[in-house]
C-alpha cells in the first residue's frame, strides 16, 4: 500500500480512466446535440408541410366552394333558359296552330255556304244555309269564337231584292236559332225569346239613302248566337261602319283573310274610340254573360267567301270574286288559353298590331290581361321572342301548315306576337340552392381538414411511441446479439411477413407465387368451394391439321393473337382467364368473386371470342400465316355448376380449378359444334332465369357425353349489345367486379386483371 511506484500507477490509472470517461461523455454530448439539430430541422421540415396541407386544404375548400357555386347556379340559369326557349316555342306553335285551326273550320263553312248556293240553284246574296245554328253552335265551338256571322255583298242593283229576300226569310234561322241557343250548354250570353232586325238595310243612324250608282252594302245576315244589341240585328251594313270599313275593303281588294285591330282597346287620348269601345264593351256583355271581362282585346277575323271556292282545291284568289264574308269574333286570351302544362307560370305573351298593342300573363293553362302596352319587364329584353302571324307555322314540327285557304292579308293592319320570362318564372328556377350548397361544401370541407389535423396529431404521437420502442428494442438487440445476427433476425422476420402478406393474396398470378412454394407444411392450404360458376372450354377446329403444316414460330403467332385477343375481352367482360392447354382455352365466372349473372357473363365473352377469332383469321392473320387459316373455327362449350378453386402450392404453383363442373364443361365443348357455342342444360337454365330464354336453341340431337350419359343441350345465339360502353383495361386483382343486379348489357365497374 506505501509503495510509491503502486501508488502512482494507480493514480495514473485513474486519471487515465477519468480521462476517457471524460471523452465518452464529451462524444455522447456531442451526439445529443446533433440528434437535437437533426430533430428539429424535421420538426421544421414537418411544421413546413403541415402549413402547406392546410393551405392547400383551405383553398381546396374555397375552390370547391367556387365550383360548386357556379355549377348549380349555372345549372339553374340553363334549365331556366331551356324552360323558357320550350314555354315560348310552345306559345308560337299554339298560337299559330289555333289561328289554322279557326281559319281552316272557317274555310270549310265558307265552302259549304257556296256549295248549298250551287246545289240549291240559288244565287248570291240570296242564301240562307239550312241548319245554320247548329253548324255554327258547332264552329263556335271548334274555333272559341264569341260570334260568327255571314255577311253577303249587296250592290244597289239588287238591294231592293235583298231587302224583300231577308225579310221573307229572316224568321226562318232567327226562330231556329232561338230554339238551338236556349239548347246549347256553351252559351253563356243573355236568353233571348225574340229577336228582330229590320228589313232594309242600315247603320246606327238608321236606314241608308240609296244610290244606284256606286253604293255597295255587306248586311250583317245569319248571326250565331244572336242578342239584343244594335250591332247584332241582322241587315246591319258593317261595310258603311267606320271602323269596320277598313277591314271590309282589304278582304274586297285583295281576297286575303284580315284580322282587324281591337275595337275595346281605344286610344284614351280620343273620345270617338273611347266611346266605340264603351260600346264595343257593352255589345260583347251580352255574349259573355257575367263570366268574362268585355274590355278584354277582341278582334274580327274576316274571312273572303269566293265564287269558284266548291270548284277547286287550289284557288287563284286574286281572280275569284268576293260573294261576301264570314266575320269571327275571337278573344285574344283564347288563342293562349290551355297551352302550358301547371308549373309553366309566368310567361308574358306581347300582342302588337298596326296601331295597338297588349300583354297577357300565361300560368299553365290560365291566361291573365295585363293591360293596354308592352308590359314585360325591361330587364329580360334579351330573352324576348318574336313573330309575325304570317311566319308563326315556322314553330310547329316540320315547319308544315295544316291551313290551305285564303291567304293573311300582309299589309293590312299586320299582327306579331312576342314572348317574355317574368321574375316569377325565374324565380321558380333561380333558388338559394347554390348557397346552400357551396356553405355544405365547406363545412364539410372544414371538417375533414380538422380530422385530418387531429388524425395528423395522433399520427405522430404513434409515430413517436413506434419510434421510442424501435430505438429501445434496437438498443436490447445490440446489446444481446453481434450485428450479424441482428441482420439475420431482421431478414427472417421480413421474410416472415412477405410470406403472410403473400398468402393473405388469394388471386395472385403464376408468377408472383414463389413465396408460396417454400414450407408448405406450416401455413393451410388456399382452397374455396365456389357454388354458382360457368365454365368455358374452347378448341381450335382444325387446328391439329393446321399446325402440322407450320413451324413452331407461326403456331405460336396465331395462339398469341388469338389468346391475347381473348384475354383483353376477359379483362372488360369480368371474366377470370384459368390456363390455356394447348388449343384450348379456359376461363371462369363467379371465380374468384361470386356474380349472379354469371352465365350471361360467360355467354357474352364466348359471343365476342368468337367474333373476335373469326375478324382475325379472315383479316391480318391470313394475311400472314396463309389462306387456310381462313378454315379455322372455334368450338366452345359451357357448363354451369359448382367448382373448387384454390392455389396449388410448390414449383410453378397457380390458381386451378376442380371438380365435376370442369369435366362436364369440357365434354360441352368436346360434343359441340364449330361455330357454335354448346351450352348445358345447368347453363340454358340460368340464363332462363336471367331473361335470356330467347338466346336458346334447342340442340335437336342429344349428345352421349362420355362418363356422363345421353344429355339434352343447347346452342346460345347472343343477340348484339345495345348502347352501354364497358370500361376496358386491367385493374389489379384486388379490384371488386361487381354488377347490377338486373340484367344489363354490360358491366359497370372495371374487371380484375387475368
């Protein structure tokens, strides 16, 4: 213990022990630091991108807020738009259908008045038609008009005639028409027990002076209905009316059909057509009853009565002679009533003539006037629609018209009509939908950005947890074990998991089985039954003879073509490829996922190699291999039924098929027909039980299929697909192939690759 040189050594010992402890701990400081640097450049790194994913979510959100905006909004203004464009072709096509319907129900009374006259040797003016009241109860009825009434030309020469004629006959039709009036249930007017006119002819101001020489009448003769109003009596000369002159003349001159402006719609500026439409109001009162409004638009159609009109089809109107006129009083509200389904509110329908225009409002099938003047709303001035009444037969389907009379006047008093949308109409369109919805939109959004946060901190919590253990397990490995056998350990345990992960991987191809080829003695093996599947077999016809004549390399090419063209329609049909054995080609569905329709599957997919085989071997490769692979068919045979299916494990493992249903699939195959697909009795019934009976012909021999006895069969003729296109391409195996339960013509999703 005193010995110097012991004791010295010992405390250079020491020293040199405390030195190096010094050092190690120096190192392991040194170590922490940089750890610390490490890990707070990737906690910066982390912050970093967390401010980016929450940027790019919070733009994200305002993006799809944007879009989804837009798109509704844009949606609704498009079906506002499209209701609009439809509403306002439908005004057009009724307006002008209604005016050919009351002008052509007005040309065939016009031709059966000059028909009578002929038939009854009677000459114009001198005609009174035979049971005018119920023809014209009847035309009313047909054309909505408030009055209809025939208006022959008088001349001076035969005014005293007229005069002594409808006073001899007036009686006739007034007493007629009394008695059918009172009968008429569409008669809304005022009753009438008797009714007169006078027997010469006359105005308001009385009876008219004669003038031999240039006076020229239209008494007003058989009128439907008839009421107690001035305007009403029969012998009344509407040609010497001021206001209906006009229109007379135009119908003289040019033998045109006139509509004439509104007699209640008067310019309030002028106290003479004040008082004509005060009168016009009262006149029309006694038409309509209590039921309507009198000062509603109303208007005359005048229509020319021409001599030659019982002679031919097609008139030269400007040649015939005007033997008078049949005048139709029409409300303006009717040629617009009844046109729109309920829902169509708020289209304004513009009428405009020479002198006046006036607004209705159209609700479905309800019209509404709005007034005197265009009344549509400035701010849809853009939308508005416009025609004349000469073009309005250019809206109806075929740009045809069933009216062959008379034509419209084009320059006398011309009428257009002009369609408008209404704020009520828009707004039955334009919603607070996309508000709502784009407000949805971000809120869910929002949401998932804060899961996304909160799963984010969770995240790295675990991760921290992972990472604490991984380092302490890493340290008890380093010290237990040398790093060899570290690597070792690690490299098993990868191997141990690439095996699980393997088997866990039922449809896995051929070639990425070589996991499974190892101990097969520890894992069970990878097997199902499957209950409900349709097998495919099929064969090259002539295929032996073919080949023989052909080098390995050209066999090659042809299976190459067809089994490739083959395996791309089993990707889009869903159908699973099993192997080719030689010529032979075999395939599965409801393998190695369950299908209900999987006979119709299968039928499709053996329509479409067929297709596709006989497209090849009569195009390219004929070209290449030689004419006679123009002779080459293809025999398929299919059979429904339940199968085992499984991965056979050891050298070259692959996915196989077993059991009776494979065999008997074969035999359909080896016992049918090229050219034909052969299918069982099992398969015809599942594709009768998905509607398919009308693909099955009845095999008229029966087969004796070896280890199976005699079997009736079938021949499947699939008719073409209609309009719905398949997806192709290869998905990979985990991808689900489902289908709709009905029956359609193709998948909907995607297949698994084979």
């Amino acid at each position: 213990m005193d010995d110097p040189h012991y004791q010295d050594h010992s405390v250079a010992d020491w020293d040199s022990t405390t030195h190096h402890s010094h050092q190690l701990q120096n190192t392991d400081q040194q170590l922490q630091k940089g750890e610390e640097k490490i890990g707070a450049k990737e906690d910066k790194a982390v912050f970093g991108i967390r401010l980016v994913v929450v940027l790019v979510l919070l733009l994200s959100t305002l993006a799809m807020a944007l879009i989804v905006y837009f798109y509704t909004r844009n949606a609704e203004e498009q079906e506002f738009d499209q209701q609009f464009q439809d509403d306002s072709t439908k005004v057009f096509e009724s307006i002008g259908s209604n005016i050919d319907l009351t002008l052509g129900a007005v040309d065939n009374f016009a031709l059966g008045l000059v028909s009578y006259a002929r038939l009854s040797n009677s000459t114009y003016p001198f005609v009174t038609l035979p049971d005018f009241a119920v023809r014209t109860a009847k035309l009313r009825a047909i054309t909505k008009a408030m009055e209809i009434g025939t208006h022959p030309v008088v001349t001076a020469k035969n005014r005293l005639e007229w005069e002594e004629y409808s006073g001899k006959h007036a009686a006739e039709w007034i007493d007629e028409s009394i008695r059918v009036q009172s009968q008429d249930p569409t008669y809304h007017g005022y009753p009438v027990a008797n009714w007169t006119g006078l027997p010469v002819i006359h105005t308001l101001n009385g009876p008219m002076e004669y003038n031999t020489n240039t006076e020229l009448h239209i008494p007003k003769w058989t009128t439907s209905p008839i009421v107690p109003q001035p305007w009403s009596q029969y012998n009344y000369d509407v040609y010497n009316d001021i206001n209906l002159h006009g229109a007379c003349n135009a119908v003289l001159e040019k033998r045109t059909v006139v509509i004439a402006k509104s007699l209640n719609l008067p310019d309030l500026n002028n106290p003479v057509e004040v008082a004509i439409a005060e009168a016009t109001a009262a006149w029309t009162k006694a038409f309509i009853g209590d039921t309507e409004d009198p000062t509603e638009p109303l208007s005359g159609y005048y229509y020319p009565v021409l001599e030659g009109a019982s002679d031919n089809v097609v008139l030269n109107h400007k040649q015939e002679n005007v033997l008078g006129i049949v005048i139709v009083a029409v409300w303006w509200r009717d040629l617009i009533r009844d046109i729109l389904p309920s829902g169509s509110d708020g289209v304004i329908v513009v009428f405009q003539n020479c002198e006046q225009t006036f607004t209705y409002r159209v609700d479905g099938p309800k019209t509404t006037f709005l007034g005197r003047g265009d009344l549509h709303e400035p701010k849809y001035d853009s939308y508005g629609q416009w025609s004349s009444f000469k073009d309005l037969h250019t809206f109806s389907e075929g740009s045809t018209r069933s009216y062959s009379g008379a034509p419209f006047d084009e320059d006398f008093c011309p009428y257009s009509v002009g369609v408008y949308p209404s704020s009520d109409m828009e707004d039955n369109h334009i919603t607070n939908n996309p508000v709502i919805y784009s407000v949805v939109a971000i809120s869910i959004f929002l949401f998932t950005s804060v899961v996304f946060l909160c799963y984010d901190k969770l995240v790295e919590r675990r991760q921290r947890i992972v990472m604490q253990r991984a380092l302490a397990s890493g340290a008890i490995v380093s010290s237990l074990f040398p790093e060899k056998v570290k690597q070792q350990l690690y490299q098993e345990q990868e191997q141990e998991k690439q095996k699980q992960q393997n088997a866990n991987n039922f449809t896995v191809q051929p070639e990425r089985d070589m996991a499974l080829n190892g101990d097969i003695k520890k894992t069970k093996p990878i097997a199902d039954l499957f209950e409900e599947t349709t097998i495919f077999f099929a064969d090259l016809a002539g295929f032996t003879a073919w080949s023989s004549k052909r080098t390995p390399v050209e066999v090659f090419e042809l299976l190459e073509a067809l089994y490739g063209a083959f395996d791309e329609i089993a990707r889009r049909r869903c159908v699973f490829k099993v192997e080719t054995i030689g010529d032979c080609y075999v395939a599965v569905t409801g393998i190695p996922e369950p299908q209900k329709n999987h006979a119709v599957i299968m039928a499709r997919f053996a329509r479409d190699c067929m297709k596709e085989m006989k497209q090849l071997v009569r195009g390219e490769l004929s070209d290449v291999l030689g004419e006679d692979t123009k002779d080459l068919e293809m025999r398929v045979g299919l059979h429904s039924g339940s199968a085992t299916a499984g991965v056979l494990r050891g050298d070259k493992g692959r996915f196989q098929l077993f059991g009776d249903t494979v065999n008997t699939a074969s035999r359909m195959e080896s016992n049918g027909v090229k050219g034909r697909i052969h299918v069982s009795q099992s398969t015809a019934d599942s594709l009768r039980a998905r509607g398919k009976e009308h693909w099955l012909e009845e095999r008229q021999d029966r087969i004796v299929a070896k280890g199976k006895g005699v079997m009736q069969t079938y021949f499947v003729n699939v008719t073409e697909s209609s309009a719905k296109s398949i997806r192709s391409g290869a998905v990979s195996v985990q991808s689900n192939c489902s289908y709709r339960d009905e029956d359609e013509d193709e998948p909907v999703s995607e297949g698994f690759s084979v």
